[in-house]
C-alpha cells in the first residue's frame, strides 16, 4: 500500500477567485407500480414505509469548478473522464503528486472537473426502470492488464510483491491498490444521456475546451459536433470511441489534438480499437478537420500508461497539452468575474 | 428553474496551500460463479464478453480537501454529509451563493470534504452480492416535504408556480429543482461500512473535527467513541441517528455541538425523532459528556430548513459553529506543510 495522505506534500500556493459546483441537466421520470418497502433509514429512527413512486429526476451531471487569480486563458477548460471513472480521476495521482486539475488551474485556466451522468456525484437513475441494464464492477486486475500497467498476461497477483510490472512502465505501480480505489461502477447502454448531459453543461457554460479521456472522447467528439461554435477545442487522450465519421465536416472548426502513449505496446483488443480510432481521424482530415496527433513515443516519450494523467510524467504530458491548446485561436472572454 | 451558473458569481479571492482528493478504507472481496456478460464498452469497440468474476475492491470512501494560505486552525475540519447527498451539499448552494465548504475555507481551517462509502465519488459495491438490498432513489418531493421547505401536506406540485413553500421558510425555493438534482441513491443497510470507511479516513488524517449532516451524526458520534484520542469536537447540525448510549463515557473528552433547527415546525415522524436525539442526548450529558445545543429558534433564528447549509442564512450559521468550534481547546498540529 502507498503511503498516508494527510497532510497533503508540501506545493506552492495557489490563489483562486471562485470555486464551487453545480448539477445540470437531467429529466423527469414518473414511476408507477414499484411496490413500497419498509426501510430503516437511521439507528433512530423506526422502520417507515416508503413510497418509491411519483417524479424522479433522473440524469443530472455534476460540475465543480476552480477559477484561479488570475485567469490567463478566457474560455474555460472541461476535464472528462474515462470509463467507470469520475472527476477524482484529475485531481491527485495515486501517489499522493498533483494531478492535471491543478496542473490547469495553476496554469491559468477556469477549470471545470466533471462527473458524467451515471458516475460520482452525478448519481444514478433506477435501475431497470431507467437504465435497463445493470451496472458493471471491474475486478481489481482489469486496468493492471487493459491500460499497460502490468507486463501483461500473468503479471498480475493479489499480492503486490508478487505483480510484475511493465518494463519501463511510467504508472506509479506502488500506488495501485490505491488506484483502483477509485474505480466506480459504470453502465455500457447509457451513451445517450450522458451526451444529454454534457450538452446540458455545454449550454449552461458557453465557449469552452474540453480535455477527454478514453471513453470521455466519443462525447467530446459528438459535443464538438452538435455545439460547433461552443466547443473551441478538443484534446483526446486515448480517445476510445468517436462521433459520426458521415458528419466529419461539422468539425471542421474545432481543432482536435489526439494524444497517444505506447502504441508498441498495444496488443489484441486495444491495438485493433486503436487501428479503427486512427482510421476516424483519418477520415476527419480527409473532410477538412484539423486534427494533430501528439504521439508520445515518436517524440521519445514511452512507457506512459492509458492513465497518464497519473503517471510519473504527467506534468511533462499535460505541459504539452496545455501548450497546444495555448496556441490555438480561442475566443478570449476575458476574466468571468466582474 | 434557477439561473446559470457560469460564469461564477463574483468573489473575494482565496488562496490555496494544497488542494487534491484521496480514496481510503475498503476490503477485498472475491466474485466467483457470476455469468459472464457480453457489453460494448464504446461505440468504437466490438461486443467483449466480460468476466465479472474475481478480487472487488469495495467500500472504500473518497475525501477531498482544502488547505487554505494562510493555515490559521491545526486539526483539519472534516464535513461529512446526510443521506442521498455527496459532499456536493457544502460547496455552492443551489442558488449560487458559497457553501459551508467555502466558508471554512476562507476562514483558516484546512477542510475535507467527504463522500461516504457507497456515495458519489466514493462508488459503491456489487448488488446483491455485497450490498444485500437494492438502493433507494427519493421522489422530487421527499426533501420538499421532509426538510422543512414545503408548507406541508399537500405543499408540493411539479410545477414550481403551484407549490406552497413554508411560510417564513430561509430555503432559497426558487433552486429547489436545481437543488434535487443533487440526491443520490442510497442504500439502508450500509451504516457499519460507512463506518468503517470513515474510521479508514480519521486513520489516514490523524486528529481532526467532524461537522456532521443529518444521517452523518450517527457516524460522527460512532466515530469519536472508537476514536476519543483523535476526533478532538463534532458538530452535529439535525442529527437524525447517534451511538450506543451505554458508552457515553467514552466520549468525556469530545466536546459535542449540537444545532438545531425550527422545532416548532416538526411534526410526526421528525418530531418522534427528535425526541429520541434528544433523550440521547441527556444520556449524554449524564455521563459527564460536553454537549452544547445550539437551538436556533431559541436564538431568534427561524424558518431555517433542514438543509441549513443551503439556507438564506447559510453564513449565519456557519459563523456560529466556527466560534464554537474555535473555542474548543484543540491540539494545534500546527500548519501541516513542511
């Protein structure tokens, strides 16, 4: 196990003007016909019959938000995470090192850190009344053998001591039992309400970049597509999914960078998911959309897990980020306060 | 429907020493004899056949925190919410003003604010092979009749014109829609690993205060006896369970603040509940514990609801508990940076 987390590693000062949250979107839901329960709701309380029918308000997102002092960049910058991931997911690695919402905030940008519909803060609807499916837990091996942390088949054991690693591996493997604390259930039918969400939060915020990861990247795609002249820029992090490739052209003026890790030492399902990935951007570019690939090996950058923005050299990572999308034409709205 | 929140409302700035989150606590638990599934993670993907089976991580909570610059209280001030809500309950208020959160922020105190085991970013476990029982999800109008911001029976419509809010009622109605957007599923039959949970976290952190919502109380009480050298004072704003009182000497050196709200607007089952707090109390006090009723009607401050962190007079509020809280004889730690 790593080590404690109190008190927090000795960093410089960081001045904000506002922090906060909020939730958005969602809908209303009727429920009808569920049979009442009898629950008891605390140690003082006595058992209550329930009535679990009427309106439900289903498929809200949460949002919290840092706005530093000063801010140097005036669209705000969208953090969202990946498959079966929340917020946490950008605020401090395993290992107890800053993470990339500080590392924006620091920087400069009013950030926004997201919990998609179903996950976190966002809660989730009833199931099956609303999602008709049920949600699905990932054993602790799955990211150890799916995001290139251990060294593949047979590398992981229940045991720390007896894990092997990726060679040259960039993941703070010390740190994953505490990792994979963050895991938290996701649905796989849902896709549909968490675009609703995100276009929701897109509406209530206005012009905006988003950073996504993984499974973050089909909505980031998408919401760049139905909000083209909200959505400035779009950075990819191991984008696992995409938008329509037939309505390419609607991208055409939002810069997209796409940032890829250890291509090398891709395998199997991730290599061919990969392959059809690449093959989306290409068709991008074919329609006119200005799409850049940050690849981390070809610039001598290996080893970086699918969960960069936790490995060792995620500051180094999201340096080059922040620099790209510093040098991209955004609509400067100058400083939200007034 | 209440107004935007983007950009932020205009604040005094606040400057951070540290700000990130952590997960803690939560046990092993091994899956077997579950079906595999067949589920499509993203639409760039093809169907994968899933194997729930295998070592769950589970019940692990989720703390994020805040050390203000400058540092001006050593133990760290932890906020832990009531049921169906997350630590999004302290941040903003669902009409836009600063939460409690904030408050304590900017009033020197380093604050953790938590998501219990089973809530929000904290996730929760496989259903029903760890938690036994399905969760609940409230109706839109449970918090309006229950929390002291309805008129009562009957108060309640869907459409926000036609409700009847309480007469003289502090809740900011007017966000009531945007508010219920923060309700969470909860599970009932959880409380032992929410305990546990939380005593992961006073391990992790060391000593500390622990202001309490609502379901939080029971937790925070449970939490101070198995801890009496570490948890150094609770508030207890309308706790809605407590500890076992045949072990109220064991919380001699816990001084306890206990905040209430209109208790002539009880009725029924609130009033029956808080009769039997009350009773605790006593016992309590019996003991030779320090428990200090801050009894806001007593004090000319009516109409607050249940949810007093949201309230009109949030701030009010808040500024009370700090001056108790701040003449407390507290071990000063302090400031926890090198």
């Amino acid at each position: 196990m790593s080590q404690r987390r109190w008190p927090p590693a000795s960093t410089r000062s960081l001045s904000l003007a506002a922090f906060g949250s909020f939730h958005v979107g969602g809908r209303a839901v009727a429920l009808q016909g569920l049979p009442p329960r009898t629950v008891r709701l605390t140690n003082a309380g006595t058992p209550a019959a329930i009535d679990p029918n009427g309106t439900h308000w289903v498929e809200a997102m949460y949002a919290q938000y840092f706005v530093p002092q000063p801010q140097r960049f005036g669209p705000p910058l969208m953090l969202w995470h990946g498959g079966g991931l929340t917020g946490a997911c950008w605020e401090t690695t395993p290992d107890g090192r800053e993470g990339w919402l500080p590392y924006f905030v620091r920087r400069g940008w009013a950030t926004l850190s997201c919990d998609a519909v179903e996950r976190g803060r966002a809660g989730f609807a009833p199931t099956p009344q609303v999602f008709l499916d049920a949600p699905m837990h990932q054993p602790v091996h799955w990211a150890w053998d799916r995001f290139r942390i251990g060294a593949g088949s047979g590398s992981w054991h229940d045991d720390p001591q007896r894990r092997r690693p990726m060679p040259g591996g960039r993941f703070p493997v010390q740190a994953y039992d505490r990792f994979v604390k963050q895991f938290v259930p996701r649905w796989t039918e849902t896709d549909e309400a968490i675009l609703r969400g995100y276009l929701a939060l897109i509406d209530e915020v206005g012009p905006c970049c988003v950073l996504a990861h993984s499974q973050g990247g089909q909505f980031a795609l998408q919401a760049a597509q139905a909000r083209p002249d909200v959505v400035q820029a779009v950075v990819l992090v191991e984008p696992s999914g995409f938008a329509n490739p037939a309505q390419a052209h609607t991208l055409r003026r939002t810069p997209i960078l796409v940032v890829q890790g250890d291509g090398q030492r891709l395998e199997g399902r991730s290599a061919a998911l990969r392959e059809r990935v690449d093959v989306y951007f290409d068709v991008l570019r074919a329609a006119g959309v200005t799409v850049e690939l940050l690849d981390l090996p070809a610039q001598g950058i290996g080893g970086n897990s699918h969960m960069m923005m936790m490995d060792l050299n995620s500051d180094d990572i999201a340096g080059l980020i922040a620099t790209w999308l510093e040098s991209q034409r955004l609509v400067d709205l100058g400083p939200p306060m007034s």
